[in-house]
C-alpha cells in the first residue's frame, strides 16, 4: 500500500513537473513571439551611414572596382555600371587577371606576405622573373600606376539595400562587399615596381614608385569605410612602411626623403567611427535579411532544418525589432569608447549581458546569443587599428634614427615625444633596428615584426 501511494505521488510529481516545464516553454514563446517584438525603424543619427559627398568622376572607388575591365574599357566607367547593376563578380569576356604564379615558378614571390619573410629580398632575388611577370600584366600595371599618381582620392560608397528580397542573390550579405583583390594587388605592384627600380640602380623611377605608393596607402586609409576595406588598407599600409625601411636599409641616401613621405598619417587612419558606423549599418540590414529570409524564398517550407524553419518562419524566438535595437546599442556604447582614438580601446572589453534562465536572456533570447556571438570581435578590431598607428611610429623612429651614433640611440629614443601607450610596445634591438609588438596577434607563428635602422655613414 504504501509503494503505490508512494508511486502515484511520484507520478504527480513528475506530472506536476512537466506541466511546469510546458508552461515555461508557452510562456518563453509568448514572450519571443513576433506580436510582442519591439519597432526598430529609426537609426540613430550616431549611427547612419554619411552621404557621399564626392563627384563620381572624382572618385577613384569606381576605377578600382573596374581596374581588370577588358582591355579598351574605361575602367571608371565599367565601375560604375559593375556598381550600379551590384553585379561585381560575375564572369565577363576579356576579363584581365593578375598575376597567378605557380609556387614553383621563379616568380613565385609575387604572393610574397611581409608577415611572413623579408619580401623585398625575395623580390630582388626574382627581379628578372618578376619582371617577366609585370611585363605580360603591363596593362593592369598602368592603369595601378595612373591611378596612384598624384590626385589620387577614394570615397568608398555603402551599398544601399533593396526594399524589396526576392532572391538569395539580392540578399545585402550578398551584395554588400565588392571584390577587394585588385586593391591589394594594385598596391603589391606599386611595391613590385620600387624595388625592381631599386634593383636596376634607376633613381628616378624609383622615387616616382615610392611616391606613387604612398598616395596609393594615403588615398585607401582616408577612403576607407567599410570594415573589411579599412582593414586591407591597414595592412597594405604596414607592406609599404616595410617596404620603405627596406629600400632605405639599401640606400641610405632616400632616408630623409622617405621620412618627409611617411610622416603625415591620414586624420582618418585613427578614426574607429568610420568602420563602426559601417559595421552598424551592415549589420542592421542582416538582422532585416534573417526575418524576411522564409518570405525571400531562401528557406522552403522543406527544409531539413526544422529549427531554421521554426525560428524564421513561424515568427517565434527570433524577433527582429528588438535584436535591432540591442545591436544598435550597442554599437552606440562601442562608438562612445571609439571617441578617444583606439590606442583609448584596446583594453575595452563590452559589458556582460544580465542573463535570466540557465544563462540566456529571458526576452529576445536569440538576438542576445547573436549579440553574444558578435561583440568579441570589436576589440579585435580597435587593436588591428592600433597597431596601425603602432607600426607608422616604429618605422618613423626607424628612420630617425639613421641620424644617431649607434651608441646615443637608446638615450634618444627615450627623449622622443611618443605616446606612452605606443613606446611601451617599441623597442630598440641592439643598436641597429626597432622592434615592436602589436596589440594583435594574428598569427603566432609570424615572424617578429623589426625595422632596420639605415646606415647613413655608408651612403
């Protein structure tokens, strides 16, 4: 008698229990439903994308969207018409490539990563071979050069999303980012072109290839916008200041030259806003893309995925209003933080969200896993930045230092009016180079990044 009242209580229990459990469950999707969800159509003002100010015929955006048209074509023209029909990568006859060497050919080095090895070096070692290369690539040459030449400027256009996704292919992740190889590749063949100058003992092409590849870095660190645009910029920045110490290291001579070149770093280099408002904007349109993604067509009612279904198309768990509006606020308080310049943010780290049931947020529980998912990665990016602004410094000091006996130079380096958070990070290595080490480790296995200090007493 007593085993069954105490299984029937044991029943009640369980009943009781997992009655609960479903009440928590309807209660959960009462609450993460699209009928409670919150409005998000305003952006806040911090945040909206600026207007472009500048004449498309000014704008170099264009001819670096269209730097591979077929030969003949206006390549600012051809950018325009890629940009206007948002048809950027798709295949078109006489398309020009870029250089596309085997890893086994002589000209192999044209891939070269200064993270990797001294590719100054390797290039002078190849200089016959890449020269080769550049010279069955000369159109695509040409117009880099043209392009880099003085009066370069480049105002990166924001695409604007569609009102209206009637296809995957019309979705803003899908749109949104142009191809940015020729950009990079631009800027490897301005560097290519002073070092085979170099090589060849030509004083004068050399300086104009220098020249020309410090207005092209000038030009894509004021230009940039987007995230991914201000980080190529930044790292086709730090090959150039490479690229400059090395030619230096060579000839002595260039040194003071080189020093009035680097010096002046765009305001727009330190300016965190730009690429935040951008990733903003980016991200408002994929939070939009992922609530209308069952009515684009992009998740049929077949689908395997029955949680992709539940939570897209049933209108429960998701709710794009107010994920909106969490992202929004927080890109605000990332914003405020970028105020004082990123050297200021490197050590920021977002405050927690409060969570409420078995370490979710209770409300909009999905928005905040995604929130959670995406808010590591700011600082990565104010620290990227930083070490920008870390790597002009050392290469300046680098060559500064040129004009000091080898054994004043620790004393001298101590004197130089540089910004604590930046001399913490730079070293002199002996007497003969500048060491420094960045906020951002990309890569552990790269090799240390140094800067050798020329030798003018040898020029």
């Amino acid at each position: 008698m007593m085993m069954k009242k105490i299984a029937v209580n044991t029943l009640k229990g369980v009943a009781w229990l997992a009655l609960a459990g479903l009440l928590l469950v309807l209660a959960w999707l009462a609450s993460n439903h699209r009928w409670v969800d919150a409005r998000s159509d305003a952006v806040p003002a911090a945040l909206k994308p600026p207007v472009a100010h500048m004449p498309d015929e000014r704008n170099a955006f264009f001819a670096l969207l269209g730097l591979d048209a077929p030969e003949g074509k206006d390549t600012a023209q051809v950018g325009r018409l890629r940009w206007a029909s948002a048809q950027l990568d798709q295949p078109e006859p006489d398309r020009l490539s870029w250089p596309k060497p085997n890893p086994t050919d002589a000209a192999s080095s044209w891939n070269c990563r200064f993270t990797d090895e001294d590719c100054t070096a390797r290039w002078r070692e190849q200089s016959q071979a890449l020269q080769v290369l550049m010279d069955q690539h000369a159109t695509l040459g040409r117009r880099c050069e043209a392009l880099a030449d003085p009066g370069f400027v480049m105002d990166e256009l924001l695409r604007e999303p569609l009102a209206e996704i009637g296809e995957p292919a019309e979705q803003y992740v899908a749109r949104a980012i142009p191809p940015m190889t020729g950009l990079a590749q631009c800027a490897r063949w301005l560097r290519v072109a002073a070092v085979l100058a170099q090589q060849r003992g030509d004083s004068t092409a050399l300086r104009v290839a220098v020249q020309r590849s410090q207005t092209f870095v000038n030009g894509l660190l004021s230009g940039s916008r987007s995230l991914i645009g201000n980080v190529i910029a930044w790292r086709v920045a730090e090959d150039h200041w490479q690229m400059l110490v090395a030619l230096a290291a060579r000839q002595p001579a260039l040194t003071a030259e080189l020093i009035r070149l680097a010096a002046p770093l765009p305001n727009e280099a330190a300016d965190a806003s730009r690429w935040i408002v951008s990733e903003a904007s980016f991200s408002r349109q994929v939070v939009r893309e992922l609530a209308s993604h069952c009515r684009a067509g992009g998740l049929s009612a077949s689908s395997e995925n029955w949680m992709e279904r539940t939570l897209n198309c049933s209108g429960f768990g998701y709710m794009p209003g107010a994920t909106q509006q969490l992202f929004d606020q927080q890109w605000l308080r990332t914003l405020e933080v970028a105020r004082a310049g990123p050297l200021a943010a490197v050590e920021w780290q977002p405050e927690p969200q409060k969570k409420w049931l078995f370490g979710y947020a209770w409300y909009n529980t999905v928005g905040h896993i995604l929130l959670d998912v995406a808010q590591p990665s700011y600082v990565d990016y104010f620290r990227r930045q930083a070490d920008l602004l870390l790597h002009h410094q050392a290469v300046l000091l680098a060559l500064q230092a040129a004009a000091q006996p080898p054994a004043g130079r620790a004393a001298w380096l101590a004197a130089q009016p540089v910004d604590e958070r930046l001399r913490a990070r730079i070293r002199l290595d002996g007497t003969e180079q500048i060491g420094v080490s960045p906020w951002w480790k990309h890569d552990q296995a790269a090799k240390p990044t140094v800067y050798p200090i020329p030798h003018l007493q040898a020029s």
